[in-house]
C-alpha cells in the first residue's frame, strides 16, 4: 500500500482528479506583470525610465522635467553597472519626448555622457 503512494501519476487533462483548492487554483488566472520593456512605433524602450519621465511632468508645476526629476530618471537609466543600447535609447528618447528645464538637460546630458555603456 506504501508503494501505491510513491509511484509516477501520469498526467491526462481529461483524467487528472484534484482535490476542490488545486482546482480553484488552476481556474484562476494569474496576473500579468507589466512587461520590462514597452514598444512605441515598434521600438523597446525602457518602461521603468519612461514612467518616470511621465510622472516628472505630471501633475504639479509647468509640465517639465526638473533637475530633481531628472536625477531620478537617470536613476533607472543608470541603475546598473553600466547602460545598455536599450537605456541609451530610451534616454535620448525621453530627452526628445519630454520638456525639460535648461539646467535639467544640461544635467541630463552630461551625465549620459559620462556613462560607460555595456
């Protein structure tokens, strides 16, 4: 009898028994996570970096990016130990996209460049 309970299953869809909480399980749809790239006119970009940039210039004040805002885009654009093909063209698509203060492109800019690419 012990032996009965550690020998394979073999797995048939229209066979399998479950017990009622497996099955609600396997009914249930699990959430999709948001992907790590978002594709605009067929191109991947960043979407950690362009959510920042849109919550830089939502909401409150004149509809651009600050130097603090820009700081924390570069957070995500420069969030490893070097940047990728993809964050440079994110960044340079945020620099074209989005509004930003003079100081806050100057910023942008040099810091962008000092960046070593992976």
């Amino acid at each position: 009898m012990l032996a009965a309970l550690f020998t394979p299953l073999t797995f048939a869809p229209s066979a399998a028994i479950l017990r009622p909480c497996a099955s609600r399980a396997l009914r249930t749809t699990t959430p999709t996570l948001a992907s790590y790239y978002e594709t605009i006119d067929g191109v991947k970009y960043d979407r950690e970096a362009l959510d920042a940039a849109r919550e830089a210039v939502a909401g409150k004040g004149d509809g651009r990016v600050s130097v603090a805002d820009a700081k924390l885009i570069l957070g995500t654009v420069l969030d490893g130990g070097g940047v990728t093909a993809n964050e440079f063209r994110t960044a340079f698509y945020i620099l074209g996209n989005f509004k930003f203060t003079p100081e806050a492109t100057e910023l942008f800019v040099s810091e962008l460049s000092k960046a070593e690419a992976k």
